[in-house]
C-alpha cells in the first residue's frame, strides 16, 4: 500500500471527511483492521483565507508549497490538495514537489465521463466558479460543457461556504437555496451537478434532489484510495 499525502485544513472540515472516506475506502477494500497509510499536513485555514480574499496567490503558493513539501518529506508517495479552490495554485505545487499529484479536476472529470455526462453544472467557491483552473481542465481535457450560477447565485453559494460550512454551520435556508440553484442550473441543460466545494457535500447529498450530484470530496478519496492500492498517479 502507498502512502497517500494529504494537504489539508482548507478548511478542517471537509479534511475530516477525506480522512473518514479515504479510511473506509481502504476498510472496505482490505477487511479486517486494514487503514490507510497516510502523511497529513493541516494548515492554518485564516491565512489562507485572507490571502485568497487580497488575489495574494503567490503567497498563498508559497505556503501550501512549503507545507507539500513536508508532505512529500514525511514519506508520501502522492498528493492530494483536499481544496477545490486551492487547486488554483496545484501547477506551481506540482513543479515543486518530485511526487505526483492527483489533480480533483481530473478525478471529477473521469467521473463524468464514465457516467456519461457532457454537461454539468458548477457549484463552489467564487474563485473556483469563475476562474479556469477547474472549469478549464474539464473542458480542455475531458470536452465537458459545465455551467455556473448568476453572479447573484454564485455570490451566495461563496457565502455560504466561508460564512457557514467552514465553520460547521449547517443552516436549513442556504440548503434551500443550493437546491434551487442546483434545480435552476438542471434546467440551464446540466445533466449532472458538480459539488467543487469540499464543505458543500455536509449542506446537501444525493437523497435531497432529483439532479445527479458528484461530490469532488467523495471522488478525489476515492481515486487516492484507488492508487494507494492499485497504482500511482
């Protein structure tokens, strides 16, 4: 079994829902007492938070850079960035590091496309529903169509997120409002709805609408458990 390097804590939250997934998914595999073997760096989500607010991305490389490397330094054989958002900075982290790194776009897109799915809608932080380096990587690499909110919407969903999940908040009114934005982007022609958040699979699941939902969280730990077990990025 490899070992599988986390970057974490961007936020907390979602990191513990990669850990408790990438753990089943191993259980699941191997039986018995079998977990995963896994290097984990958590990081200070604050910083991040106000460098990602002040478009400080070259600091906010240097400090996830910094923390890949003592990932790769601790005996991780891949990496995984348990952010969406972060995913922004992943070419300048992947350059820096000699381990690969398994990229959630393209875990989420293989998803699609094995499901059949040619357009999707988008729902995640604003810099990741309106920047290219998600929505980029599915139409560039795997030919996808892929959708986003109004500025209205997508100025919501970024709320809800930094306001609400990241700090563990579950409130019944944004789930309301999610699934009127997932029911009006179905309606757009999104065949399926990306959840690119890692907070936003603890506000809404599969069993609370009719549209198809692929949770980036749930995906990227289960392809990290996959090559742990199986192969390499």
């Amino acid at each position: 079994m490899k070992t599988i390097g986390l970057l974490g804590g961007m936020s907390w939250e979602s990191t513990v829902g990669y850990y408790r997934a990438i753990n089943a998914g191993v259980k699941k595999a191997l039986g018995g007492l079998h977990s995963a073997k896994i290097a984990l760096y958590s990081v200070d989500f604050a910083p991040i938070e106000k460098l990602q607010r002040e478009g400080d991305w070259e600091g906010a490389t240097a400090v996830l850079t910094e923390a890949a490397l003592s990932v790769q330094a601790a005996g991780a054989d891949f990496l995984v960035i348990c952010t969406n958002t972060m995913h922004t900075v992943a070419p300048e982290i992947e350059k820096a590091i000699d381990i690969p790194l398994l990229h959630i776009a393209d875990a989420t897109g293989e998803a699609l496309i094995r499901n059949g799915i040619q357009t999707a809608g988008l729902l995640g932080t604003a810099f990741t529903m309106e920047q290219d380096f998600c929505k980029g990587r599915l139409s560039g690499k795997y030919g996808l169509n892929v959708l986003v909110p109004d500025e209205t919407d997508r100025r919501l969903v970024h709320q809800v997120i930094f306001q609400e999940l990241c700090l563990g908040r579950i409130a019944p009114d944004s789930k309301a409002q999610y699934l009127r934005i997932i029911d009006r982007l179905a309606d757009q022609g999104a065949e399926a709805v990306i959840l690119g958040c890692t907070e936003i699979g603890m506000l809404t699941g599969q069993g609370d609408t009719r549209v198809k939902l692929f949770d980036t969280t749930a995906i990227h730990a289960e392809k990290a458990v996959e090559y742990a077990l199986k192969g390499t990025p």
